[in-house]
C-alpha cells in the first residue's frame, strides 16, 4: 500500500473527489455481489425445474442491478478525469504560489529541467494516484470484509479461507512496500537530472557547436538515459512483485475456499445454493484487490515524484522578506557590495566564481555587464535572496 502521510497531504485540496471515488467504487462493489448472488439463485431454481415464468421477478433483479452498475461505472470513469485535472490544477497552483514566496533567487540556484520536472511530470503522476488508486485502495480494505460477513451466513469456513487469503493479499505487499520505502524518489531524482542536463544542453547548444563539445554533453546525456533506464526498470521489478504478492493471497485463498465448499457440500454441509453463492461471490471478493495491483505501478510513481513536490512546498526562503521594509538609514546611497566571492552551483564540480571582490559605484545605481548570460547568473544568485556563498565571503 503506498499511502504516506506527505502523500495524503497533497490530497487535502480534493478530497471531496476522493470521497467520491471511494462511496462509487463501493457501490459498484455492492451491485457486483447483489448480481452474482442473483446468478446464484437463478441457477439453482433452473437445477431445481422451476419454470421460467417463475424466474422474471430474478432475471428483472439481475437486469436492474447491471443497468445500475453500468451507470456507475460511468460515473466513476467521469470522476475519476475530473479527480486528476483537479489535483493537477491545485497542487501546480500551490507550486507556482511557492516559488513566487521563494522569489528568484531559489530559482535562479536550482536547474531548470529539475524544477520542470517537478512542476509538470511530477505533478502528471499525482493524477491517477488522487483519481484511481486511493478510491481502490479503500474500496479494497472494505469491500472484501463486508462480503466476508455476508459469507459466514452461507459457508462459515469458505468465508474464512477467503479472509486469510484477503489478508495475504494486503499484508505482503504492505510488508514489501515498507522494505523499500529508502529507496522511494530514485526514479524521480534520475529523471530530474536528466531533464535538466537536456536543458541545459538545449539552451546552449550554439555554444557546445562553437567549442566542439557536443561529444562530450552527448556522452553526459547518454550516461543520464541509462541511469533512468535502470532505475525504471527497478521500479517495474517492484511493481511486478507488488501484483505477484497480492495475487498469491488471492489465488490461494480462492483455491482453499471453492476447496472447502466442494469438500462440505459432498458431505451434505452445504446445500446447492450455497455451493453456487460460494462460486459465484468469491470472485467478487478478491476483484478490489487485484484493482489495486491494477494501478500499483500509478502509485509507485506517484511515490517517487512526490519527493520533489514535497521539498518544494516546504521550502523556506533564504532571505524571507521584512514585514516593515527599511529605507537607507541616515539619508545613505544605496550600496551593494561584495567581498572575497566564491559561488558553485548545485550539483557541480567547479565554481563558477572564486574569490571575487567588488563593489557598486557609490549614489548611483549599480550597472553590471557580460558578455555571456553564464557569467552574470552566479552574481543574480547573490543578489537576489541567496545565501551567503561561501564562509569566508560577504
């Protein structure tokens, strides 16, 4: 089960929508059993030679509960598109609302390709989660116990088998979740930094042609690619257990069921139309299970992207602003400074300036030229919010 508390929190702006899926997803549940049991009880009036003019009342019943269930599932097909669009509308307004809070210098010291990542991918991967997989996950932790009941009234021990069999199927992947919980955001983190390495080269690739270095980006880029590669085909390893898990307790519980059903109803504990309700219900009890592992691999993502959305939204800025801004004291010019300067990007190797001194011209504004945009970035990071740079520097 991938639910965590930094995930349910991005949930908060649409659990109206959540709510929803999850009272649909139980209806539709609840007409599945109501159909089956009418099955159940059709075909054991035709084993028993009723005529068919005493089966309409059943095949009405039958026929009412699909038509409702069929509009059901429309409903919830609706809402489930209108539950995504939502939680991506919200949650990138949240975004946007944050990094204007953070102001330009957060964004000017993180990667682009990282931050679009975050706000467009990761936000992407939020939408079947809210939409899909959170209403199944309910609907799997109820459904299956509420049937369970139903069945103790017809085949005590059928009903049991298919309780340990339900708890199987949610404890193991519970178990194997947790197991791997260090490893959630990898995928993420590899995407982000390969889409920022594609940024960057993008934006300057007249100047890797000038300098003959795109053999050299092209390799960066490839090396990316790879890694992302493999830590999707990770993730996919985990999904695919995730499902065998989870088929393994329904799969199991189903085979030692319809086995003890067979067994009493051969030994005269269970008459025909308990035998056909066992057969035709069991189904019904294991079908929100395998939804969930349906959508697993929705959640796995979910997961690792919301590494990155979390950051953001809890990020501080550096330098917050004043509640009452000051002037200049004593009638002084404006002044910017700065002293013995070393600045280094996130996540690189080289400084992009190292012990820089200077100053702007004093009772007038300052103007600072380059020719090139790399080098007056690392001093728009200094201005605009950033921290000090280095320990020594000021």
């Amino acid at each position: 089960m991938f639910v965590r508390r930094r995930m349910l929190a991005l949930t908060a702006r649409v659990r109206g929508y959540v709510a929803a899926g999850v009272l649909t997803a139980l209806g539709v549940t609840a007409l599945r059993v109501a159909a089956a049991v009418l099955v159940a009880r059709l075909l054991a009036r035709a084993l028993d030679g009723a005529e068919p003019g005493e089966l309409t009342g059943l095949f009405a019943a039958l026929l009412a509960a699909i038509l409702v269930r069929a509009l059901l599932l429309w409903w919830r097909e609706l809402l489930a598109g209108r539950a995504a669009a939502a939680t991506r509308e919200r949650v990138r307004i949240a975004l946007f609302d944050k990094l204007f809070e953070l102001g330009p210098g957060y964004v000017a010291e993180r990667r682009s390709g990282e931050l679009r990542a975050t706000v467009l991918d990761g936000v992407e991967a939020l939408g079947p989660y809210v939409s899909r997989y959170l209403p199944a996950l309910a609907n799997a932790l109820v459904a299956p116990l509420g049937i369970v009941v139903y069945l103790l009234f017809v085949a005590p021990g059928a009903a049991l088998a298919a309780l340990a069999g339900a708890v199987v199927a949610l404890v193991l992947p519970a178990v194997w979740v947790a197991m791997r919980a260090e490893s959630s955001g990898r995928v993420w983190r590899e995407i982000g930094g390969l889409d920022a390495e594609y940024t960057d080269t993008i934006q300057g690739l007249l100047t890797l042609k000038a300098f003959n270095a795109t053999a050299r980006r092209r390799a960066v880029i490839a090396a990316r690619a790879d890694a992302v590669r493999v830590a999707v085909m990770k993730e996919l390893r985990v999904s695919l257990l995730h499902v065998g898990f989870s088929n393994l307790g329904t799969v199991g519980g189903t085979a030692a069921a319809l086995g003890w059903a067979l067994w009493s109803a051969a030994n005269g504990g269970l008459d025909a139309i308990g035998l056909l309700t066992v057969l035709v219900v069991m189904r019904e009890i294991y079908r929100p299970l395998d939804e969930v592992g349906r959508y697993a691999f929705d959640a796995i993502t979910a997961d690792n992207a919301v590494g990155g959305i979390d950051e953001l939204l809890t990020a501080q800025p550096r330098t917050p602003e004043p509640v009452r801004p000051v002037g200049p004291a004593g009638g002084l010019p404006p002044r910017i400074e700065f002293e013995d300067v070393t600045y280094r990007y996130p996540g690189r190797d080289r400084d992009a300036v190292h012990g820089i001194s200077l100053a702007s011209p004093r009772a007038r504004p300052s103007r600072w030229s380059a020719r090139r945009a790399p080098a007056r970035a690392p001093w728009r990071c200094c201005c605009c919010a950033s921290p000090t740079p280095t320990p020594a520097g000021s």
